[in-house]
C-alpha cells in the first residue's frame, strides 16, 4: 500500500475516534453514532468504510489498552488498533502498512498482552478488558477461553429455513464460503466473519436467516414440540418467533407481541419473506397457552463481543433496573401458560443478578411453577434453576434459559 495512503487511513480513524471518545461511555445508541459520522465523510467508499468500522470497534473492544496511548501517543494508539483488528480483506492492506514488522496476532489475549509490552512499553492484562464491576456477577468470564471469546468479532451465524438445506448450501458454496454445521444444532450454519447474507438469493427468498447460534439454542434447550400455541411476548424484531414457528410446524400457531409496536413491522416483513402464515402479531394477548417464551430485555453482556461500547456503557444500576422489569414481565406473563405449559425465560445476559436470581424469585413467589433441566446442555451448565451458556463454550453470544413448567 502506498504510504502516503496509509498516513491518510491512520488520521482519519484517529479523527473518528477523537470525535466518539467523549460518547463512548454516556451513548447507548453509540453504533447509530458511528453510522452517522461515516455517512459524513461521503468521500470515502464502501471498502474504507468496513475498515474503518472494524478498527473503530477493535478500539471498543480493546479500549483499556488503548485509550491510555491516544493523548501522548497516537500513532501507537492507530497501530496497536491495526495489530488488534481482525484479518480480514478490508483490513488487510492496512494492517500490512502499520504493522509490517510486528508478529501475527496471536490468539490468547495474554498473548497478545505480551507482544504489545514488548513493542509498546505498555502493560496490558487480559482482565481489564471487562469492567471490573462485572466480576461479582459473571466470574468465569474473567477466564480463559470466556475472556478470549468475548474480546473476538463475532461469527456469522444463520438458521437455514429450507426443507432442503442444499438449496442454501450449494450458493454458500458457489460464493467460495466456508462453513460449519454443529452436529446438535444442523440447522445452525457458522460463515466468515465478512460473510454478508443479506446479499444471497437464499436470505431473499427467506431460505435463511441471520441468527446467532447462542440465539438458536434457547429454544433448542426448550425442547418445543409440534403443534402447539405459544405466545412470543417479547417478540421484538422476531428472529426465535420465527424459528419457534418452525419448530411448531405447520399444525401449531404463533401469537407475537412486544411493547414496541413499531418493532413488529419488521418481523411481519420477516414472516412474509420466510412463508410463514402460523404468526399473528398481537397487540393484547388472550387466553392461555402451551408456552410462553420470555426472551427478556435485558443489559446484554452476553453480546459484548457483537456490541462492545455496551461493555463502558452499561452500569451495575442499569443491570438492577433490568432486573425489576425482567421480574415484572415474568409475573405478568404466567397467568397466560395453561397448566402442564411451559415458560421459558431466557436472556443474552451473564450477570446471575439477571438470571438466575430472578428466576429464584419468581418461583418463589409462584409455586405452581418449578424448574426443569433441559433434555440436553448444548454445552452450558445447569444451576438448578436455569442454563447459562458463556461465548467460549460454542463460539456464540452468552445467555440463560430458564425452564419453568407449570403443575
């Protein structure tokens, strides 16, 4: 890459990220301000705008690391960013002209600690990759392989829809994407990092769906068996309303609701895309169901690794207030499951304040209800009342399931 080319790509990342700095912290909209400072620079082009998409979020994920050097020292701040970024086409000219000399980055991030000691005079530590506050409510994400898994850009994960996976397969194929098929999971499908679905005759057709495998595994976990009538009541944009329709077949039906109902727009488009004619959108749901799924907001510590300016945003407060709401939606929504029915309450958070300490209280203030372990573990753990599964355990975004069957 031509220096001069380079020199231009360093400062105007260091001027993104001079121009986010003062939000990071305060902005929980901070991507749809990241957007919007790109949308700004019209000069730039589509290449240059993924790469500088991915250094700004390696300065999120590593932002203990580099924060300190952006004031004294901002080429070093731009190369250890360059080093940190993922390997990918849009960084890769980039990365080759700042740090042409340096090591490959290594896996571990202890490894990765030691090389920028080395090469910066730094002391970097694994650990103060997280908020120190998260310790006392999620451990083991403070250790290996959680820690690595959560400081690593997310896979792209995709739920096939087809009856016949090869109809996806084959164009993943003709598109010179590799991939992988969990053996427990086969409809789950795990692409490159720059893989982009939204762009295949399969997602327009509805053949595929983008959704994390963390995501798919919450109603793996459930067990969901055909042709029943269930009740999303968080349904939000609707990517586990569509896979329980799914999962119901054709003899079952799907109410979904959410608070926001604007939200819902794009699972109808979603629904109409995929063929599924088994969803209603509701506004006031009525009766009782087979289940009721409770996919409950929440502070998504489980989806640092897919949104890392949360990881400065969110506060032990915030986490509290998640709490009560998740308690109240929880109260509310049990009346609606009919006896023998299940409620599963599930979260993309880690903190046990979340999840398994409301699920503690609702049982304890709803004795018809008691706990289930799920038929299989997926490779998360079962506390007695609910499964937490942590990113290093299958590559995916954290979360907790809770399965509360009514007597």
């Amino acid at each position: 890459m031509n220096p001069a080319i380079a020199a231009n790509q360093q400062r105007l990342f260091l001027a993104f990220v001079a121009e986010l700095r003062p939000h990071v912290r305060r902005d929980s909209a901070l991507p749809r301000r990241i957007k919007e400072a790109f949308a700004r620079h019209r000069a730039i082009g589509s290449r240059d705008r993924k790469l500088y998409r991915e250094l700004v979020y390696t300065y999120l994920r590593f932002l203990p690391w580099i924060d300190p050097l952006l004031d004294a020292r901002p080429d070093a701040a731009a190369q250890a960013t360059a080093w940190l970024a993922p390997e990918l086409k849009p960084t890769a000219h980039y990365r080759a002209a700042l740090c042409g000399d340096w090591p490959p980055a290594p896996d571990s991030l202890a490894a990765k600690a030691a090389v920028l000691g080395a090469r910066l005079g730094t002391a970097p530590t694994p650990e103060a990759l997280l908020p120190d506050w998260f310790r006392e409510h999620c451990p083991a994400a403070f250790a290996s392989p959680h820690l690595d898994a959560l400081l690593r850009r997310a896979s792209v994960w995709v739920r096939i829809q087809a009856a016949d996976p090869a109809l996806v397969l084959d164009e993943f194929r003709a598109r010179g994407w590799s991939f992988d098929q969990p053996a427990d999971c086969p409809a789950a499908v795990r692409l490159p990092p720059n893989a982009e679905v939204a762009a295949t005759d399969a997602y327009r057709r509805g053949l595929v769906e983008i959704q994390d495998l963390g995501s798919q595994l919450v109603l793996a976990h459930a067990a969901v068996p055909p042709g029943g009538r269930w009740l999303d009541a968080c349904a939000g944009a609707g990517g586990k309303t569509l896979q329980l329709a799914r999962l119901l077949g054709p003899g079952g039906r799907v109410d979904a609701t959410d608070v926001r109902p604007e939200i819902l727009e794009e699972l109808r488009e979603r629904a109409r895309r995929a063929r599924l004619d088994t969803i209603t959108l509701v506004s006031a749901p009525a009766g009782t169901y087979d289940g009721v799924l409770v996919d409950a907001p929440c502070s998504g510590s489980g989806t640092w690794r897919r949104q890392p300016h949360l990881k400065w945003y969110v506060k032990p407060d915030a986490i509290a207030a998640f709490a009560r709401t998740q308690r109240q939606i929880l109260a509310a929504q049990a009346p609606g499951v009919k006896r023998g029915g299940q409620l599963v309450y599930a979260t993309c958070s880690l903190s046990h304040h979340e999840n398994r300490d409301v699920a503690a209280d609702f049982l304890a203030a709803h004795p018809e209800f008691a706990a289930e372990p799920p038929a299989r573990s997926f490779g998360g753990e079962f506390d007695g009342l609910g499964t937490l599964l942590l990113p290093g355990a299958r590559d995916s975004d954290g979360f907790y399931v809770a399965l509360l069957r009514r007597h």
